[in-house]
C-alpha cells in the first residue's frame, strides 16, 4: 500500500496510467486496427484503467470529507497548520486528477474515446457457429445410422441420436416422407437418411449464405438451431479483472474436439466429414473471441459512465471547476455519433430473446451514457438532436415492448423512457422560453411535435407494465403539457390509453407514488372537454370516493395520519402524497370543463361527499391563526404552533378551488349546505383576515413573531431555498414569508401541523432580519392565490344574495351573508397596490418579467375583488370609510396609475379597477390624474 501510494503521489503517475487511453483514441493506435486476441486485451485494459480513474475520483472525495469531518471534530492545533497538512495533499491529488481530465475534454480526446466505446457492430460469429454445429450434427445423424460411430464418445453419440429421433418426429419430416413417397421412393430407414442428407445439404448452403426456401427443410433447420445442441459445451467463464459486467459462457473447444476423436478420422470413413468438423471447431473459436471482445468492450464502456459520472458528481458541489464541464460542442457531437450507435444494436435485435440478452446489455450501456450526454450539455438540447433522440428512443421502446418482461428488458425500457422524458422536458423549455424563432425553428419544433404524437401509443402501452407505470404515464403527462391545443393528441389517447386501469389504480396503496402520478394526469386530462366525459364514464368520481374514504374525520393529526396511508410506516421523513389537494384538483377541472352541461346530481354528489361528509377536512385546511401581537402569548397558543409546508398550501388552495366552483351552483348549494355555509364563511373570512394583515412596508422592521414558519423540508425546497428571490419585492407576504422561511435544525423533524396557517416560536431578535430566497417568493405567492379564492367565494354569496334582492325588492338583513370587514378589505386593497406599484417601478423602462405580469394580474383581481366587498358593506350596513382612508388610497392610487405607465398588459385590468374605485369612493372621480 505504501508503495502504490509513493506511486500515486509522483508528478507523472497519472499521464502514465492514462497513456492506453491516448494510445487508443491517437491516429496509429485505434484498436479496430487490431485483430484476434489483441483487440479483447486493448478493451480490457482500457476498462481496467477506466475503472482506476473513476474509483480514484469517488476515493479522493470521500477522503477529502472524512479529513474536513476531522478537521472539524478535532481541536485546532497551536500553530494552525497541523490539521490542514493531509486535506492539501488529498485535495492536490483530486485537482491533479482533474485537472488531467479536463485535458481531455478540451481536446477531441473525449470524443473520440466515447466513439471507440459506444461503436457496436451486431456479431454474427455465434450464429455462424450454430449453424456449423447444425450441419455437422445432420451429417453425424447419417453416419449413425449406417452403424458407423467412428471414434465419437458416448456421451455425443446419445446427444446425436436423441436428437435425431426428436427430428425424425417433426410433422415437417413426416410431411418429406410423404413427398418424397409420393415421388416414387420407398418408405423405409432408406428414405428418412435420403431426407437427412439432403437436409445437410441445404444446411451447406445455409452456412454459405443461401437461405433455405423449402418451407419443412426450413422449419427442420428451425428445430435444430432452437434445439440447443452445443449447450452441454458450455461453460462459465467468471473474469475477474472485468469486474463490471457478468459472467461469460464461452464454448468448450478442447472438450469437444476430445469428445470428436479427431486425431482418428483420417483412418475411417468419417475422413470425409472431418473438413465439416473442423469448420465448426473454427467456427466456436472465432465465436468465443468475438464473445470476449465484446464483453471486454462493454466493461469499457460501462468504465467510461462511471468515470464521467464521478467527475460530474465531484464537479457539482465546486463552482471554481465549472470549466471542467464537457464542451457542448463535445456533447452534441457524442450524442450524435451515440444515437446511430444505439439504431444499429436495435435493428441487431432478434425475436429469440436468449440470442439478444447480450446485445440488450449493451443497448442499455449504450442508452445510459445517452442519457448522460442529454443532462449534462450546458445549454439547450438543439432541435435536431432532440428529434433524433426521440425517434431512437421511440423505436427502441417499440422493440423492447414485443419482448417478455426480464430484468434486463426492463432495465433497458426504463433508459429509453427517461431519454424521452429528458429530450421532452429540453424541447418544453425551448418553447416556453421564446427560444424557437425563424423557418427552420419552427419546422424543428413541428418535427418534435410530431415525434411526441408518435410516442404517446407506445407510451401507453407500456402503461401496462407494473415496472414501468409511473415513468410511462409521467411521460405522457409531460408530452400533453408541451402541446397548446388538445385537438392535436386527444384523438390518439382516446384510442391506445388504457384508462379503466389508471382509474383503477387510485385503490393501489402499495406504492404511493403511483397515485399521485395518477391524479397529476387525470387532472391534465380532466381539463378538456371530452376527456372530462371520459372520466365520467370510466366511474372517476366513484373511485375518489374511495380514496378519500380512508380520510380520517378526527381532527387535523388525525388528517395527517391518513394521508401517511400511503407512505411508509417506516421512513419517516417520506413526504405524505397531495392525495387530497390533487383528488380536489381533477374534481374542480371535471366541473369547469363540463361548465353548463354539469348534471345537477354530479354537482350534489360532489358537495355531499367532500364538504358535508368530509366537512372536518375542508375546515382543518381553512383554518387560519390569530396574527401574532407583541406581549400576546400563551403556554396554549405555543403548543398549537408547528410547521407549514409549499405542499400544504396547495392543499388549502385546492380545497378554495373546489368551493368556489361548487358555490356557483346556487339550487344545489342551499339545499345541501344550507346549515354548513355561514361556517364556511367565517372560515373564509377568519384566514382573509390573517393575510390581509401583511401590511408590512419597505424599511419597516417587522416586530413580533414571524407570521409562518415554513422550513424547506424536500429537495426542491432546499434548492429554491438557495436560489435568489425572482420578485424582489419588499412589501406584504414578500416581506413576512422570508422571516419564518429559514433553516432551523430545531424545527425540521416536524412534520405535521394543526392549522392550516400556522405560527413559530421564535425571539424577537432572530427575527428582524431574514433574507429572501425564490422558496420565500413561493410561499408569498401561495399566500395570494389563497387570498384570490376566499374573495372570490365571498364575492359569488354577496352576488347571490344581491339578486335576490332585487327579485324581491329589499335587502334582507338577517340572511344577507356576513361580510368581511373594511380594515381586513384596506388591508388586502394596501398589499395589491403597493406590490404593483413596487414592481412596475422597479421596471419602467423594460417589460416585466412573466411571473411578475402574473402576479401584478392576481394582485389587480385581489384588489378589484376586495373593493367589490367593500361596496357591498358600504351599500348593505352604511359603513363608510375615514376621510383618512381616503385620501391614503387616493395617493396610493395614483402612484399606481403612474407606476403602470407604459405597461401594457394592465391597462384593461386598471379600467377595471378604476370603475369599481368610482363606486366605492365617488368623490375620487373628480381627479383628473386618476380618471
């Protein structure tokens, strides 16, 4: 060990070990130069020094962070130096070793070495030999039964004769006897050898290229190469320098030709076969090679995965080494040459799939390192790349789904199916971004479409395979979502999807996965018209039912121990599947898209089932907390505090969406949830009074307790956590969610929560500052979209109760729905404005951002909403706003109007907003600068 270790520290070690790669990728030293033998112990060596640099990789990083855990254990030494000596000397042998690489990336190197691993020819030396095998056993079989067996061993002869009687028994052989009867010869031993050796003849020509025509000869020949007759020669091979792909079988030669007696034949009459035997003898040898050249070069190029994958993997957590990355143009070449690789060993692809297991394992190699090409270019997939992955990937999918399912099959399927997520996923960004532009763009993106349309009946068979359901019917999911129009693939999923069987697996609780995958595609699908009726008929508001009935109705801990039915008892910091805000979600586009035509019975099932006999469950997610006041705090009020998650909002958005449209439909609404409304609406209006609270300004030091604590707790949140804020605004929720949205060990291993919007504990201090992140932005934006729904459902009880007013000529008090009070509507009128006003500012001169355009939109409808309710409360209880109010509003207002400016895609929206304003404060209408 201290010997290799000298070694691994010497300046040249490395460019020593390496030398083979830049033997074999230089112009004098490309191994399809070299023959037999050579060729198998050039990949071999290059696998074996493939596997040295990648294990070195992944060695030094664990290294390098067992010295840092160290280092941080142990108590720093006097003079400081110390400690730091070992992690130097790791680290300076990492970035030796990287550095070595990155030559490699910077040159054609690279490309040339994916080139010499990935190329693959289909080997045609083991059916050659079978065939060799076939015509000699023909011609022993005619030997045998003239009661010659030369110097054969016992063991071949029986193997021979049984086979011979299993041939003789064929319906194909009886089918010859009776032609060749018919023909004037006689039945008899006679005749079966007469058809044996002109069986051996047409074997002959079989072996020499020509194909047999006759069609019994044909399925004779059938027979025996499916007959497995070298099988007994077989034997395992276990290598173990090419410790990466499995064992081998290779043919027993000396066995065999012990077994023949060769040396014998040219003293008996089998001297005239001996030419045949030899041939075959040949033949296996050759195969054996051709076996192990390919095995060798399998175990190079899984080699080259694993060396680029730990190079990535060690690249990721260092932005100093970003310019180690492959080179785009690199990439994008490799992918090129990869995928016409990966065609070639499809179409080598035979029916019989123990001739095909090992050209399935390099397919799947083959695949892998496709796949890894895809995710590490830099900058878009280019359209043309992009449709040749995709119908590559297609047409392997396609083969491998007429093949019985084996782990290596499967194996294969799930490359391909991530290929085609990851090529569909590159083709969605490049549309959504504005990338596509000029003629050939758009012909690119229409080949892409096509390509995607093409996929979806595969797809959707491959839905079938338990194995494979979530990754197929997530890709199909993704392909829908890239086209803007329904028309274009609705016609092929009525056809091929398989949709009895999606229904019915939201009743499988085994893999949690698969029912949310599920639901994220019926809500996708429940938003067209037809595809609405398509669940209908296929029984989906049925089979919700049944999910939601194991929906404990005891209390929110309760709600959280139900939803962890389907994850596992075990793990514990497994996330809870949004079984109930996605159940919500496919139920509320189902009414949308059937808008009018909504059966009354549908509409009364859906507020039986979810808000009367589930109607625990609606007011735990619309359960708001008091706002946190100074010097306002009890041991009671602590207990009830705990965590809120991105999810969890979603889920009381969710719950909104479904209110609001079931509150449209008036009949069914009273006489359902005529005695469950005016809760509701104190719920609604309770949790609208928590966000309208917000008011927090730019400067303005937030006193008190955060409002929400909403630690990132799964892998996307810490990556949103990281990023940097997209809004940048400092006024409202943008302002409170950074306070409470921070990583505080303290609090992680919590996991469920009592109400919907929640509290934290925390000093004073520690809360003054907080920073925002994109994960804060978020949560903001949740806030809102909340806020968006409670105005709208109030909005929809005060218009009901308005008409019918007017149908009956007064205003009836006592049952006028309660309304949400003017300083709770100030509050949400403040927030809007000042958010608006913030971001068109910041951006005079330019266009804004599109999710900032989406949130100026949201916050607008807040706005126009809450003034709405406010007249209302004007009209109906007499209250009207301060002079002091007014005048606030006014200016705010018209920093608003002037703010906007410029902004075009608010001015329709501001008519809006300037009409309602003319209601609520007439006396405003008389400034010019605002009307």
């Amino acid at each position: 060990m201290k010997t290799l270790e000298q070694l691994k520290v010497s300046e040249n070690f490395w460019g020593q070990v390496s030398y083979s790669v830049l033997l074999i990728t230089s112009n004098k030293g490309k191994l399809e130069e070299l023959a037999g033998k050579e060729l198998h112990y050039g990949y071999q060596l290059l696998s074996n020094v493939l596997d040295i640099l990648g294990y070195e990789i992944f060695l030094q990083k664990k290294l390098m962070h067992a010295q840092m855990v160290v280092n941080q254990i142990s108590k720093p030494p006097i003079n400081g130096a110390e400690n730091t000596v070992d992690s130097k000397c790791t680290e300076s042998k990492s970035n030796s070793l990287k550095e070595m690489i990155s030559t490699w990336f910077k040159s054609s190197l690279l490309g040339d070495l994916i080139k010499a691993c990935v190329s693959w020819e289909y080997d045609t030396s083991s059916q050659r030999a079978k065939v060799a095998a076939i015509l000699f056993a023909v011609q022993a079989m005619v030997k045998l039964r003239s009661r010659d067996s030369g110097s054969l061993s016992v063991s071949l002869i029986e193997r021979i004769v049984t086979l011979s009687q299993k041939l003789c028994k064929l319906p194909a052989f009886t089918e010859l006897l009776t032609q060749y009867t018919q023909c004037g010869y006689s039945v008899g031993e006679e005749l079966e050898t007469l058809i044996l050796s002109d069986l051996s003849y047409h074997v002959q020509g079989e072996l020499e290229g020509r194909q047999i025509d006759n069609r019994p000869f044909k399925e004779l020949f059938q027979f025996l190469l499916d007959s497995k007759f070298l099988d007994a020669y077989n034997h395992k091979q276990d290598d173990d320098v090419l410790a990466n792909v499995k064992s081998i079988y290779l043919y027993d030669t000396v066995r065999l030709r012990a077994d023949l007696g060769l040396e014998m034949w040219d003293r008996l009459t089998w001297k005239e076969s001996k030419e045949v035997a030899q041939t075959m003898l040949l033949c296996l040898q050759d195969a054996n090679l051709r076996m192990l050249q390919s095995n060798s070069k399998l175990s190079a190029l899984r080699g080259l995965i694993m060396l680029l994958y730990m190079h990535e993997d060690n690249l990721k957590k260092d932005e100093d080494l970003t310019a180690l990355k492959i080179p785009d143009e690199v990439v994008s070449s490799s992918i090129n040459h990869t995928c016409q690789c990966l065609h070639g060993t499809l179409e080598s692809l035979t029916p019989a799939l123990v001739d095909s297991e090992d050209v399935l394992d390099i397919l799947t190699a083959q695949a892998e390192l496709l796949l890894f090409l895809v995710r590490s270019i830099s900058n878009n997939l280019s359209q043309p790349d992009c449709v040749l992955i995709l119908k590559t990937s297609g047409y392997g999918l396609k083969l491998l789904c007429s093949y019985k399912p084996s782990l290596v099959v499967r194996t294969a399927k799930k490359f391909l199916l991530m290929l085609i997520v990851s090529s569909v996923e590159f083709s969605s960004m490049d549309l959504c971004s504005g990338i596509v532009s000029g003629t050939e763009s758009v012909e690119g993106s229409t080949e892409i479409s096509n390509s995607c349309l093409g996929l979806l009946p595969i797809l959707c068979n491959c839905i079938q395979d338990p194995e494979q359901y979530t990754l197929s019917l997530a890709t199909i999911d993704l392909i829908l979502k890239g086209f803007s129009s329904p028309a274009t693939w609705f016609a092929v999923i009525q056809k091929h999807l398989p949709l009895q069987h999606l229904v019915q697996k939201l009743h499988d609780r085994t893999l949690p996965s698969n029912v949310s995958v599920t639901l994220k595609f019926l809500l996708n699908l429940a938003r067209v018209r037809h595809g609405a009726d398509m669940l209908l008929n296929a029984g989906i508001l049925a089979s919700i039912k049944v999910l939601f009935s194991d929906f404990s109705e005891g209390g929110p801990f309760s709600v959280i121990q139900s939803e962890r039915i389907f994850s596992s008892q075990s793990d514990k910091s497994e996330k809870p599947e949004p079984v109930w805000g996605l159940g919500l979600a496919v139920l509320t586009a189902l009414i949308q898209s059937l808008g009018e035509s909504s059966s009354a019975s549908i509409i009364d099932h859906l507020m039986t089932c979810i808000l009367v006999e589930k109607a625990p469950l609606v007011s735990y997610y619309l359960s708001a907390p008091d706002f946190p006041t100074e010097g306002h705090e009890n041991k009671r009020a602590r207990a009830l505090k705990s965590n809120i998650s991105l999810s969890e909002l979603k889920e009381t958005q969710n719950t909104l969406a479904l209110i609001c449209v079931l509150a449209k439909h008036r009949s069914s609404w009273k006489k359902i949830l005529q005695n469950m409304e005016s809760q509701l609406r104190e719920k609604s209006i309770h949790l609208l009074a928590f966000i309208s609270r917000a008011t927090q300004r730019p400067g303005e030091s937030f006193r008190g307790e955060a409002p929400l604590l909403c630690h990132p707790v799964l892998k996307e949140e810490f990556e949103w956590y990281k990023k940097q804020p997209f809004i940048n605004s400092r006024n409202g929720w943008f302002a409170l969610s950074a306070l409470g949205c921070k990583l505080n060990p303290k609090f992680a291993h919590l996991s469920s929560r009592t109400t919907a919007l929640t509290l934290k504990d925390q000093s004073k201090d520690s809360a003054n500052v907080s920073p925002q992140t994109h994960l804060s932005d978020l949560i903001a934006i949740e806030m809102y979209k909340i806020a968006f729904l409670l105005l709208n459902f109030l909005c929809t009880q005060a218009e009901s109760a308005a008409r019918k007013a007017e149908e009956i000529g007064f205003v009836d008090l006592a049952h006028f729905p309660e309304l949400p009070m003017p300083d709770i509507l100030h509050g949400l009128q403040d927030q809007g404005i000042a958010i608006i006003t913030e971001l068109c500012e910041a951006d005079k001169m330019k266009q804004l951002a599109p999710e900032k355009q989406q949130l100026c939109l949201l916050l607008l409808q807040v706005t126009v909403m809450a003034l709405y309710l406010e007249f209302c409360v004007i009209q109906i209880c007499g209250i009207r706003p301060v002079s002091g109010h007014v005048e606030t509003f006014s200016k705010e207002l018209r920093l608003l109007v002037r703010a906007t400016e410029g902004h075009v895609f608010l001015k329709e929206p501001l008519k809006t907003l300037k009409q309602i304003v003319s209601f609520v404060y007439p006396e405003l209408t008389q400034q010019e600068a605002l009307f």
